[in-house]
C-alpha cells in the first residue's frame, strides 16, 4: 500500500510513473489512517491477506505511519514498511507495533554512490544511523537494493554491510524501466555480464553468510540462465495468480503491482474480488510476446517475456518483450 | 470467512531416497527441491528438529518463527527458508565496518 506519493530522495532508478512530480505528503485524495483500516478489512473480506507493506514515496513522511502500522498489526496482518530508512528516529521506533520488519534500501557500500544513486547528499549516513537504531530496537530488518550498471560492483560488500546492520535477509532487483526514466536507461542498465557478476557476487554471499537472498525482479533466462544460483531465491511476476502483489494507491485506487500506472479500480467504491476477477484486469497479464512463443526453456512458463508492467509502462501494452531485455543485451 | 492464523509446530526434517521431508507427528510431507528450495540447505538440516510453520493446509516456513517475509516487487515464490545467519558472523561484519569508519560506533 503506497501510503503516499511523497518522496524526499530522488533515485535515478526510480520506476514511479510519478516521479517527475513533487508529490504533496496530503492531499485531498489522500486515504486517512481510519479509511487504510477500512478498506484493507474491505480487502479481506475477499482474499486471505496476510501481509500489507506499507511504501510510497517515502512512508515514513507519513506522520501517523506508526499508528496505521499498529492497527494493521491489531488485526493480525505483518506488516513490512519499505523505506529508505533515512527518516527512523527513536521516537518514531518507539511507536511501531514489535512484529514490524523494516525493509531498508543501501544501494552501495560507497556513500558517495549511494547518494548519487538515492539523488540526495548526505543520505547514505542518514540511512545507516537509522537502520542501526532500528537494529537497536530489535526490529527485523532487510536490505533491499536496486543492480544498476553503477553498483553491480560492489554487491557482496553491500550484502555484508546489511548483515552488518543486522538484516536477516536481502532483495537485490536489477533495475526495472518505466517511461520517466526511460532517458536514464543507458547510463543504468548493467550489461548481461555486469549482471552476471552482481548475482554470482550474491550468490556468494547466501552461500557464505547464509543470508536469503531474493532476485524478485524477473531475470529472463534470455539474459541469464538463473537456475545455475541455488543460493538466490528468483521471483517470476504472478501475473495475478497465487502470491499476486496488488498495489493500493495513496488514493484507495488498486493497481496490478507498484509498477504500474495502470488502475484497475476504485476500492473505495468496489469490492477488491470484482476488480480482480474482471475480464480487463485478467487480461492485463496474458500477452507473451512473440519473441517469446518459440523460446524452449524450462523456464519459459514462468517467465513469458519478463515483467509485463516495465513493458506495459514503456511500451503500451505488455504484449511485448520487457524492455530490460533488449537494453541489458545491447549494452 | 474465518481468518486463517500461522501455527507453528515442531517438525524433523529427515531425508531418504535423495528426497525431503519434514515429520510432524505421525505426518510426513515432502519438502519440494529445486530452482527455489536449495537442496544443500535441506541436506544441513537432517536430522534436526525445526520449527515449522504451517498456515491452513500449507507449510509456509521451515526453522523461522512467523513473521513478514521478504516483500517488494514481485514477491519471491519461495516458501521455505532455511537459513540463518550465525550471530558470529553477523558480529564479525558489523565489528569489520564499524572499524572501516562506515558504521558510527
């Protein structure tokens, strides 16, 4: 659930459809803490959830976050804050429910790339201050860090300075494209063997550390042929099937994931089974692109041309190959 | 609908016939190996008495206590996670980037 647009980093990976806007924290259109409660039992009338993370933008620009994360929590949801982390204060900790992971973003272990990459100077020791208080509290963390052709160099080192701080687990997603930083792509996508590099890196270490490590962002085989890590934990989009990630707009507006632009409907107005199980919203994820129709991997089934929404984003439709695909080959 | 709530169980993870699985009871399941369940990581735990969490019908984790997994993006189909990090470990690398001056002490 993005509990708001708001953001105070400007990442250069950034995918959100809004990022060239200076999103207000509030707006009019803004859910209030007592609409999120109603409307994920709204949700839950319909789907086994049991998760909610709660991102935006930056969550934690949300001066009431601890309070929605204590009554999602009173009704038996975990709740996971995806943050960049730079914001946790003592006071700010002491307000959260005891369950709550903190998914936090490093994105190297040089602050000055860090910083370049988050687009704010000064971030990278902000962000480790915060997670080590979260660490002091005994709160669980992540790491989380976005491979771009800028980083993929330093990945084990990073993994270690997240153990460091006490994440007991890491998501490392390559870069995924939307149109707004489309322009950007060239100077951010890795090369297949700067990618290669990044993951045997991670795979190093899971391996040493013992850390689960998850590559969420799909890897087409086409790119790399994933299946030679068995220390990294691949994810496949669920294209609306078991594990499906929906995604909640500030506004109450659901979404196929975070991203998509794409609205599938209004929440405050219907119910989450009649949007889902619409013909429309099933039908945003069933293209596979013909480059794909002939492809004779095992994996093909899982992966069908990558992510549907980076293509929809870029392209139109997801009826075509994920635009990483073709930039990550070529570069 | 009744809200389904993780039960977490005793468990012993045995291997047989280059095969998994975990005992609860009298009740055996095989723990599924491949692309997303690393056999090696199954291999160190034979033998041992895990916790495992199982949501409805469904084993959800093997020697974690419940909790948020992993979640961004798409969210990784992994449903066992095996490992974790030996507190050593985790000092050594917090003690190894404190002294690099990247972590305050």
């Amino acid at each position: 659930m993005e509990v708001t647009q708001a953001c105070h980093h400007r990442c250069l990976h950034c995918y959100n459809y809004w990022r060239e806007r200076r999103a207000p924290v509030r707006d009019p259109q803004t859910l209030s803490r007592a609409e999120i409660l109603d409307l994920i039992r709204k949700v839950r009338l319909d789907t086994p959830l049991r998760q909610v993370g709660l991102s935006g933008g930056e969550p934690l620009l949300r001066p009431d976050l601890p309070e929605i994360a204590t009554d999602l929590a009173a009704e038996g949801l975990s709740i996971v804050v995806i943050t960049s982390g730079a914001l946790l204060t003592d006071e700010l900790l002491e307000r959260f429910p005891a369950d709550t992971m903190f998914e936090f973003t490093l994105f190297s272990i040089d602050g000055g790339l860090h910083d370049r990459i988050a687009g704010r100077p000064g971030a990278f020791k902000k962000v480790i201050r915060g997670i080590q208080r979260a660490g002091q509290h005994n709160f669980r963390l992540a790491l989380a860090c976005v491979i771009n052709r800028l980083n993929a160099h330093d990945v084990l080192q990073t993994i270690e300075l997240g153990i460091a701080l006490k994440a007991e687990a890491a998501l490392f997603n390559r870069i995924n494209l939307s149109r707004p930083m489309l322009p950007l792509a060239d100077q951010l996508v890795p090369s297949a063997e700067q990618l290669q590099q990044a993951l045997d890196a991670a795979e190093d270490a899971a391996s040493r550390y013992g850390i689960p490590v998850a590559v969420s962002v799909p890897i087409p085989p086409c790119v790399i042929d994933v299946s030679r890590y068995k220390h990294l934990h691949f994810g496949w989009c669920p294209r609306g099937g078991d594990g499906a990630y929906y995604t909640i707009s500030y506004n109450g507006l659901l979404r196929p994931c975070n991203h998509s632009s794409v609205i599938l409907g209004d929440l405050r107005s219907e119910g989450f089974a009649e949007i889902v199980l619409r013909e429309s919203t099933r039908e945003f994820w069933q293209p596979v692109p013909p480059e794909c129709e002939t492809c004779e991997h095992p994996l093909r089934e899982s992966c069908r041309g990558g992510c549907p929404a980076a293509s929809h984003e870029c392209y139109g439709t997801s009826a075509r190959i994920d635009p990483f695909v073709t930039r990550c080959l070529s570069a | 609908m009744p809200k389904p709530k993780p039960v977490v169980k005793e468990g012993k993870i045995v291997s047989a016939n280059r095969k998994f699985y975990v005992t609860i009871g009298r009740s055996r399941r095989e723990i599924p190996t491949g692309l997303f369940v690393n056999a090696a990581d199954l291999k160190k735990l034979a033998g041992q008495t895990v916790s495992v969490t199982i949501l409805g019908k469904s084993i959800v984790a093997i020697g974690r206590r419940p909790g948020p997994g992993i979640l961004c993006y798409v969210p990784p189909p992994d449903p066992f996670v095996v490992q974790l990090i030996q507190p050593e470990l985790q000092r050594v690398l917090q003690q190894k980037y404190t002294e690099a001056g990247i972590i305050p002490g």
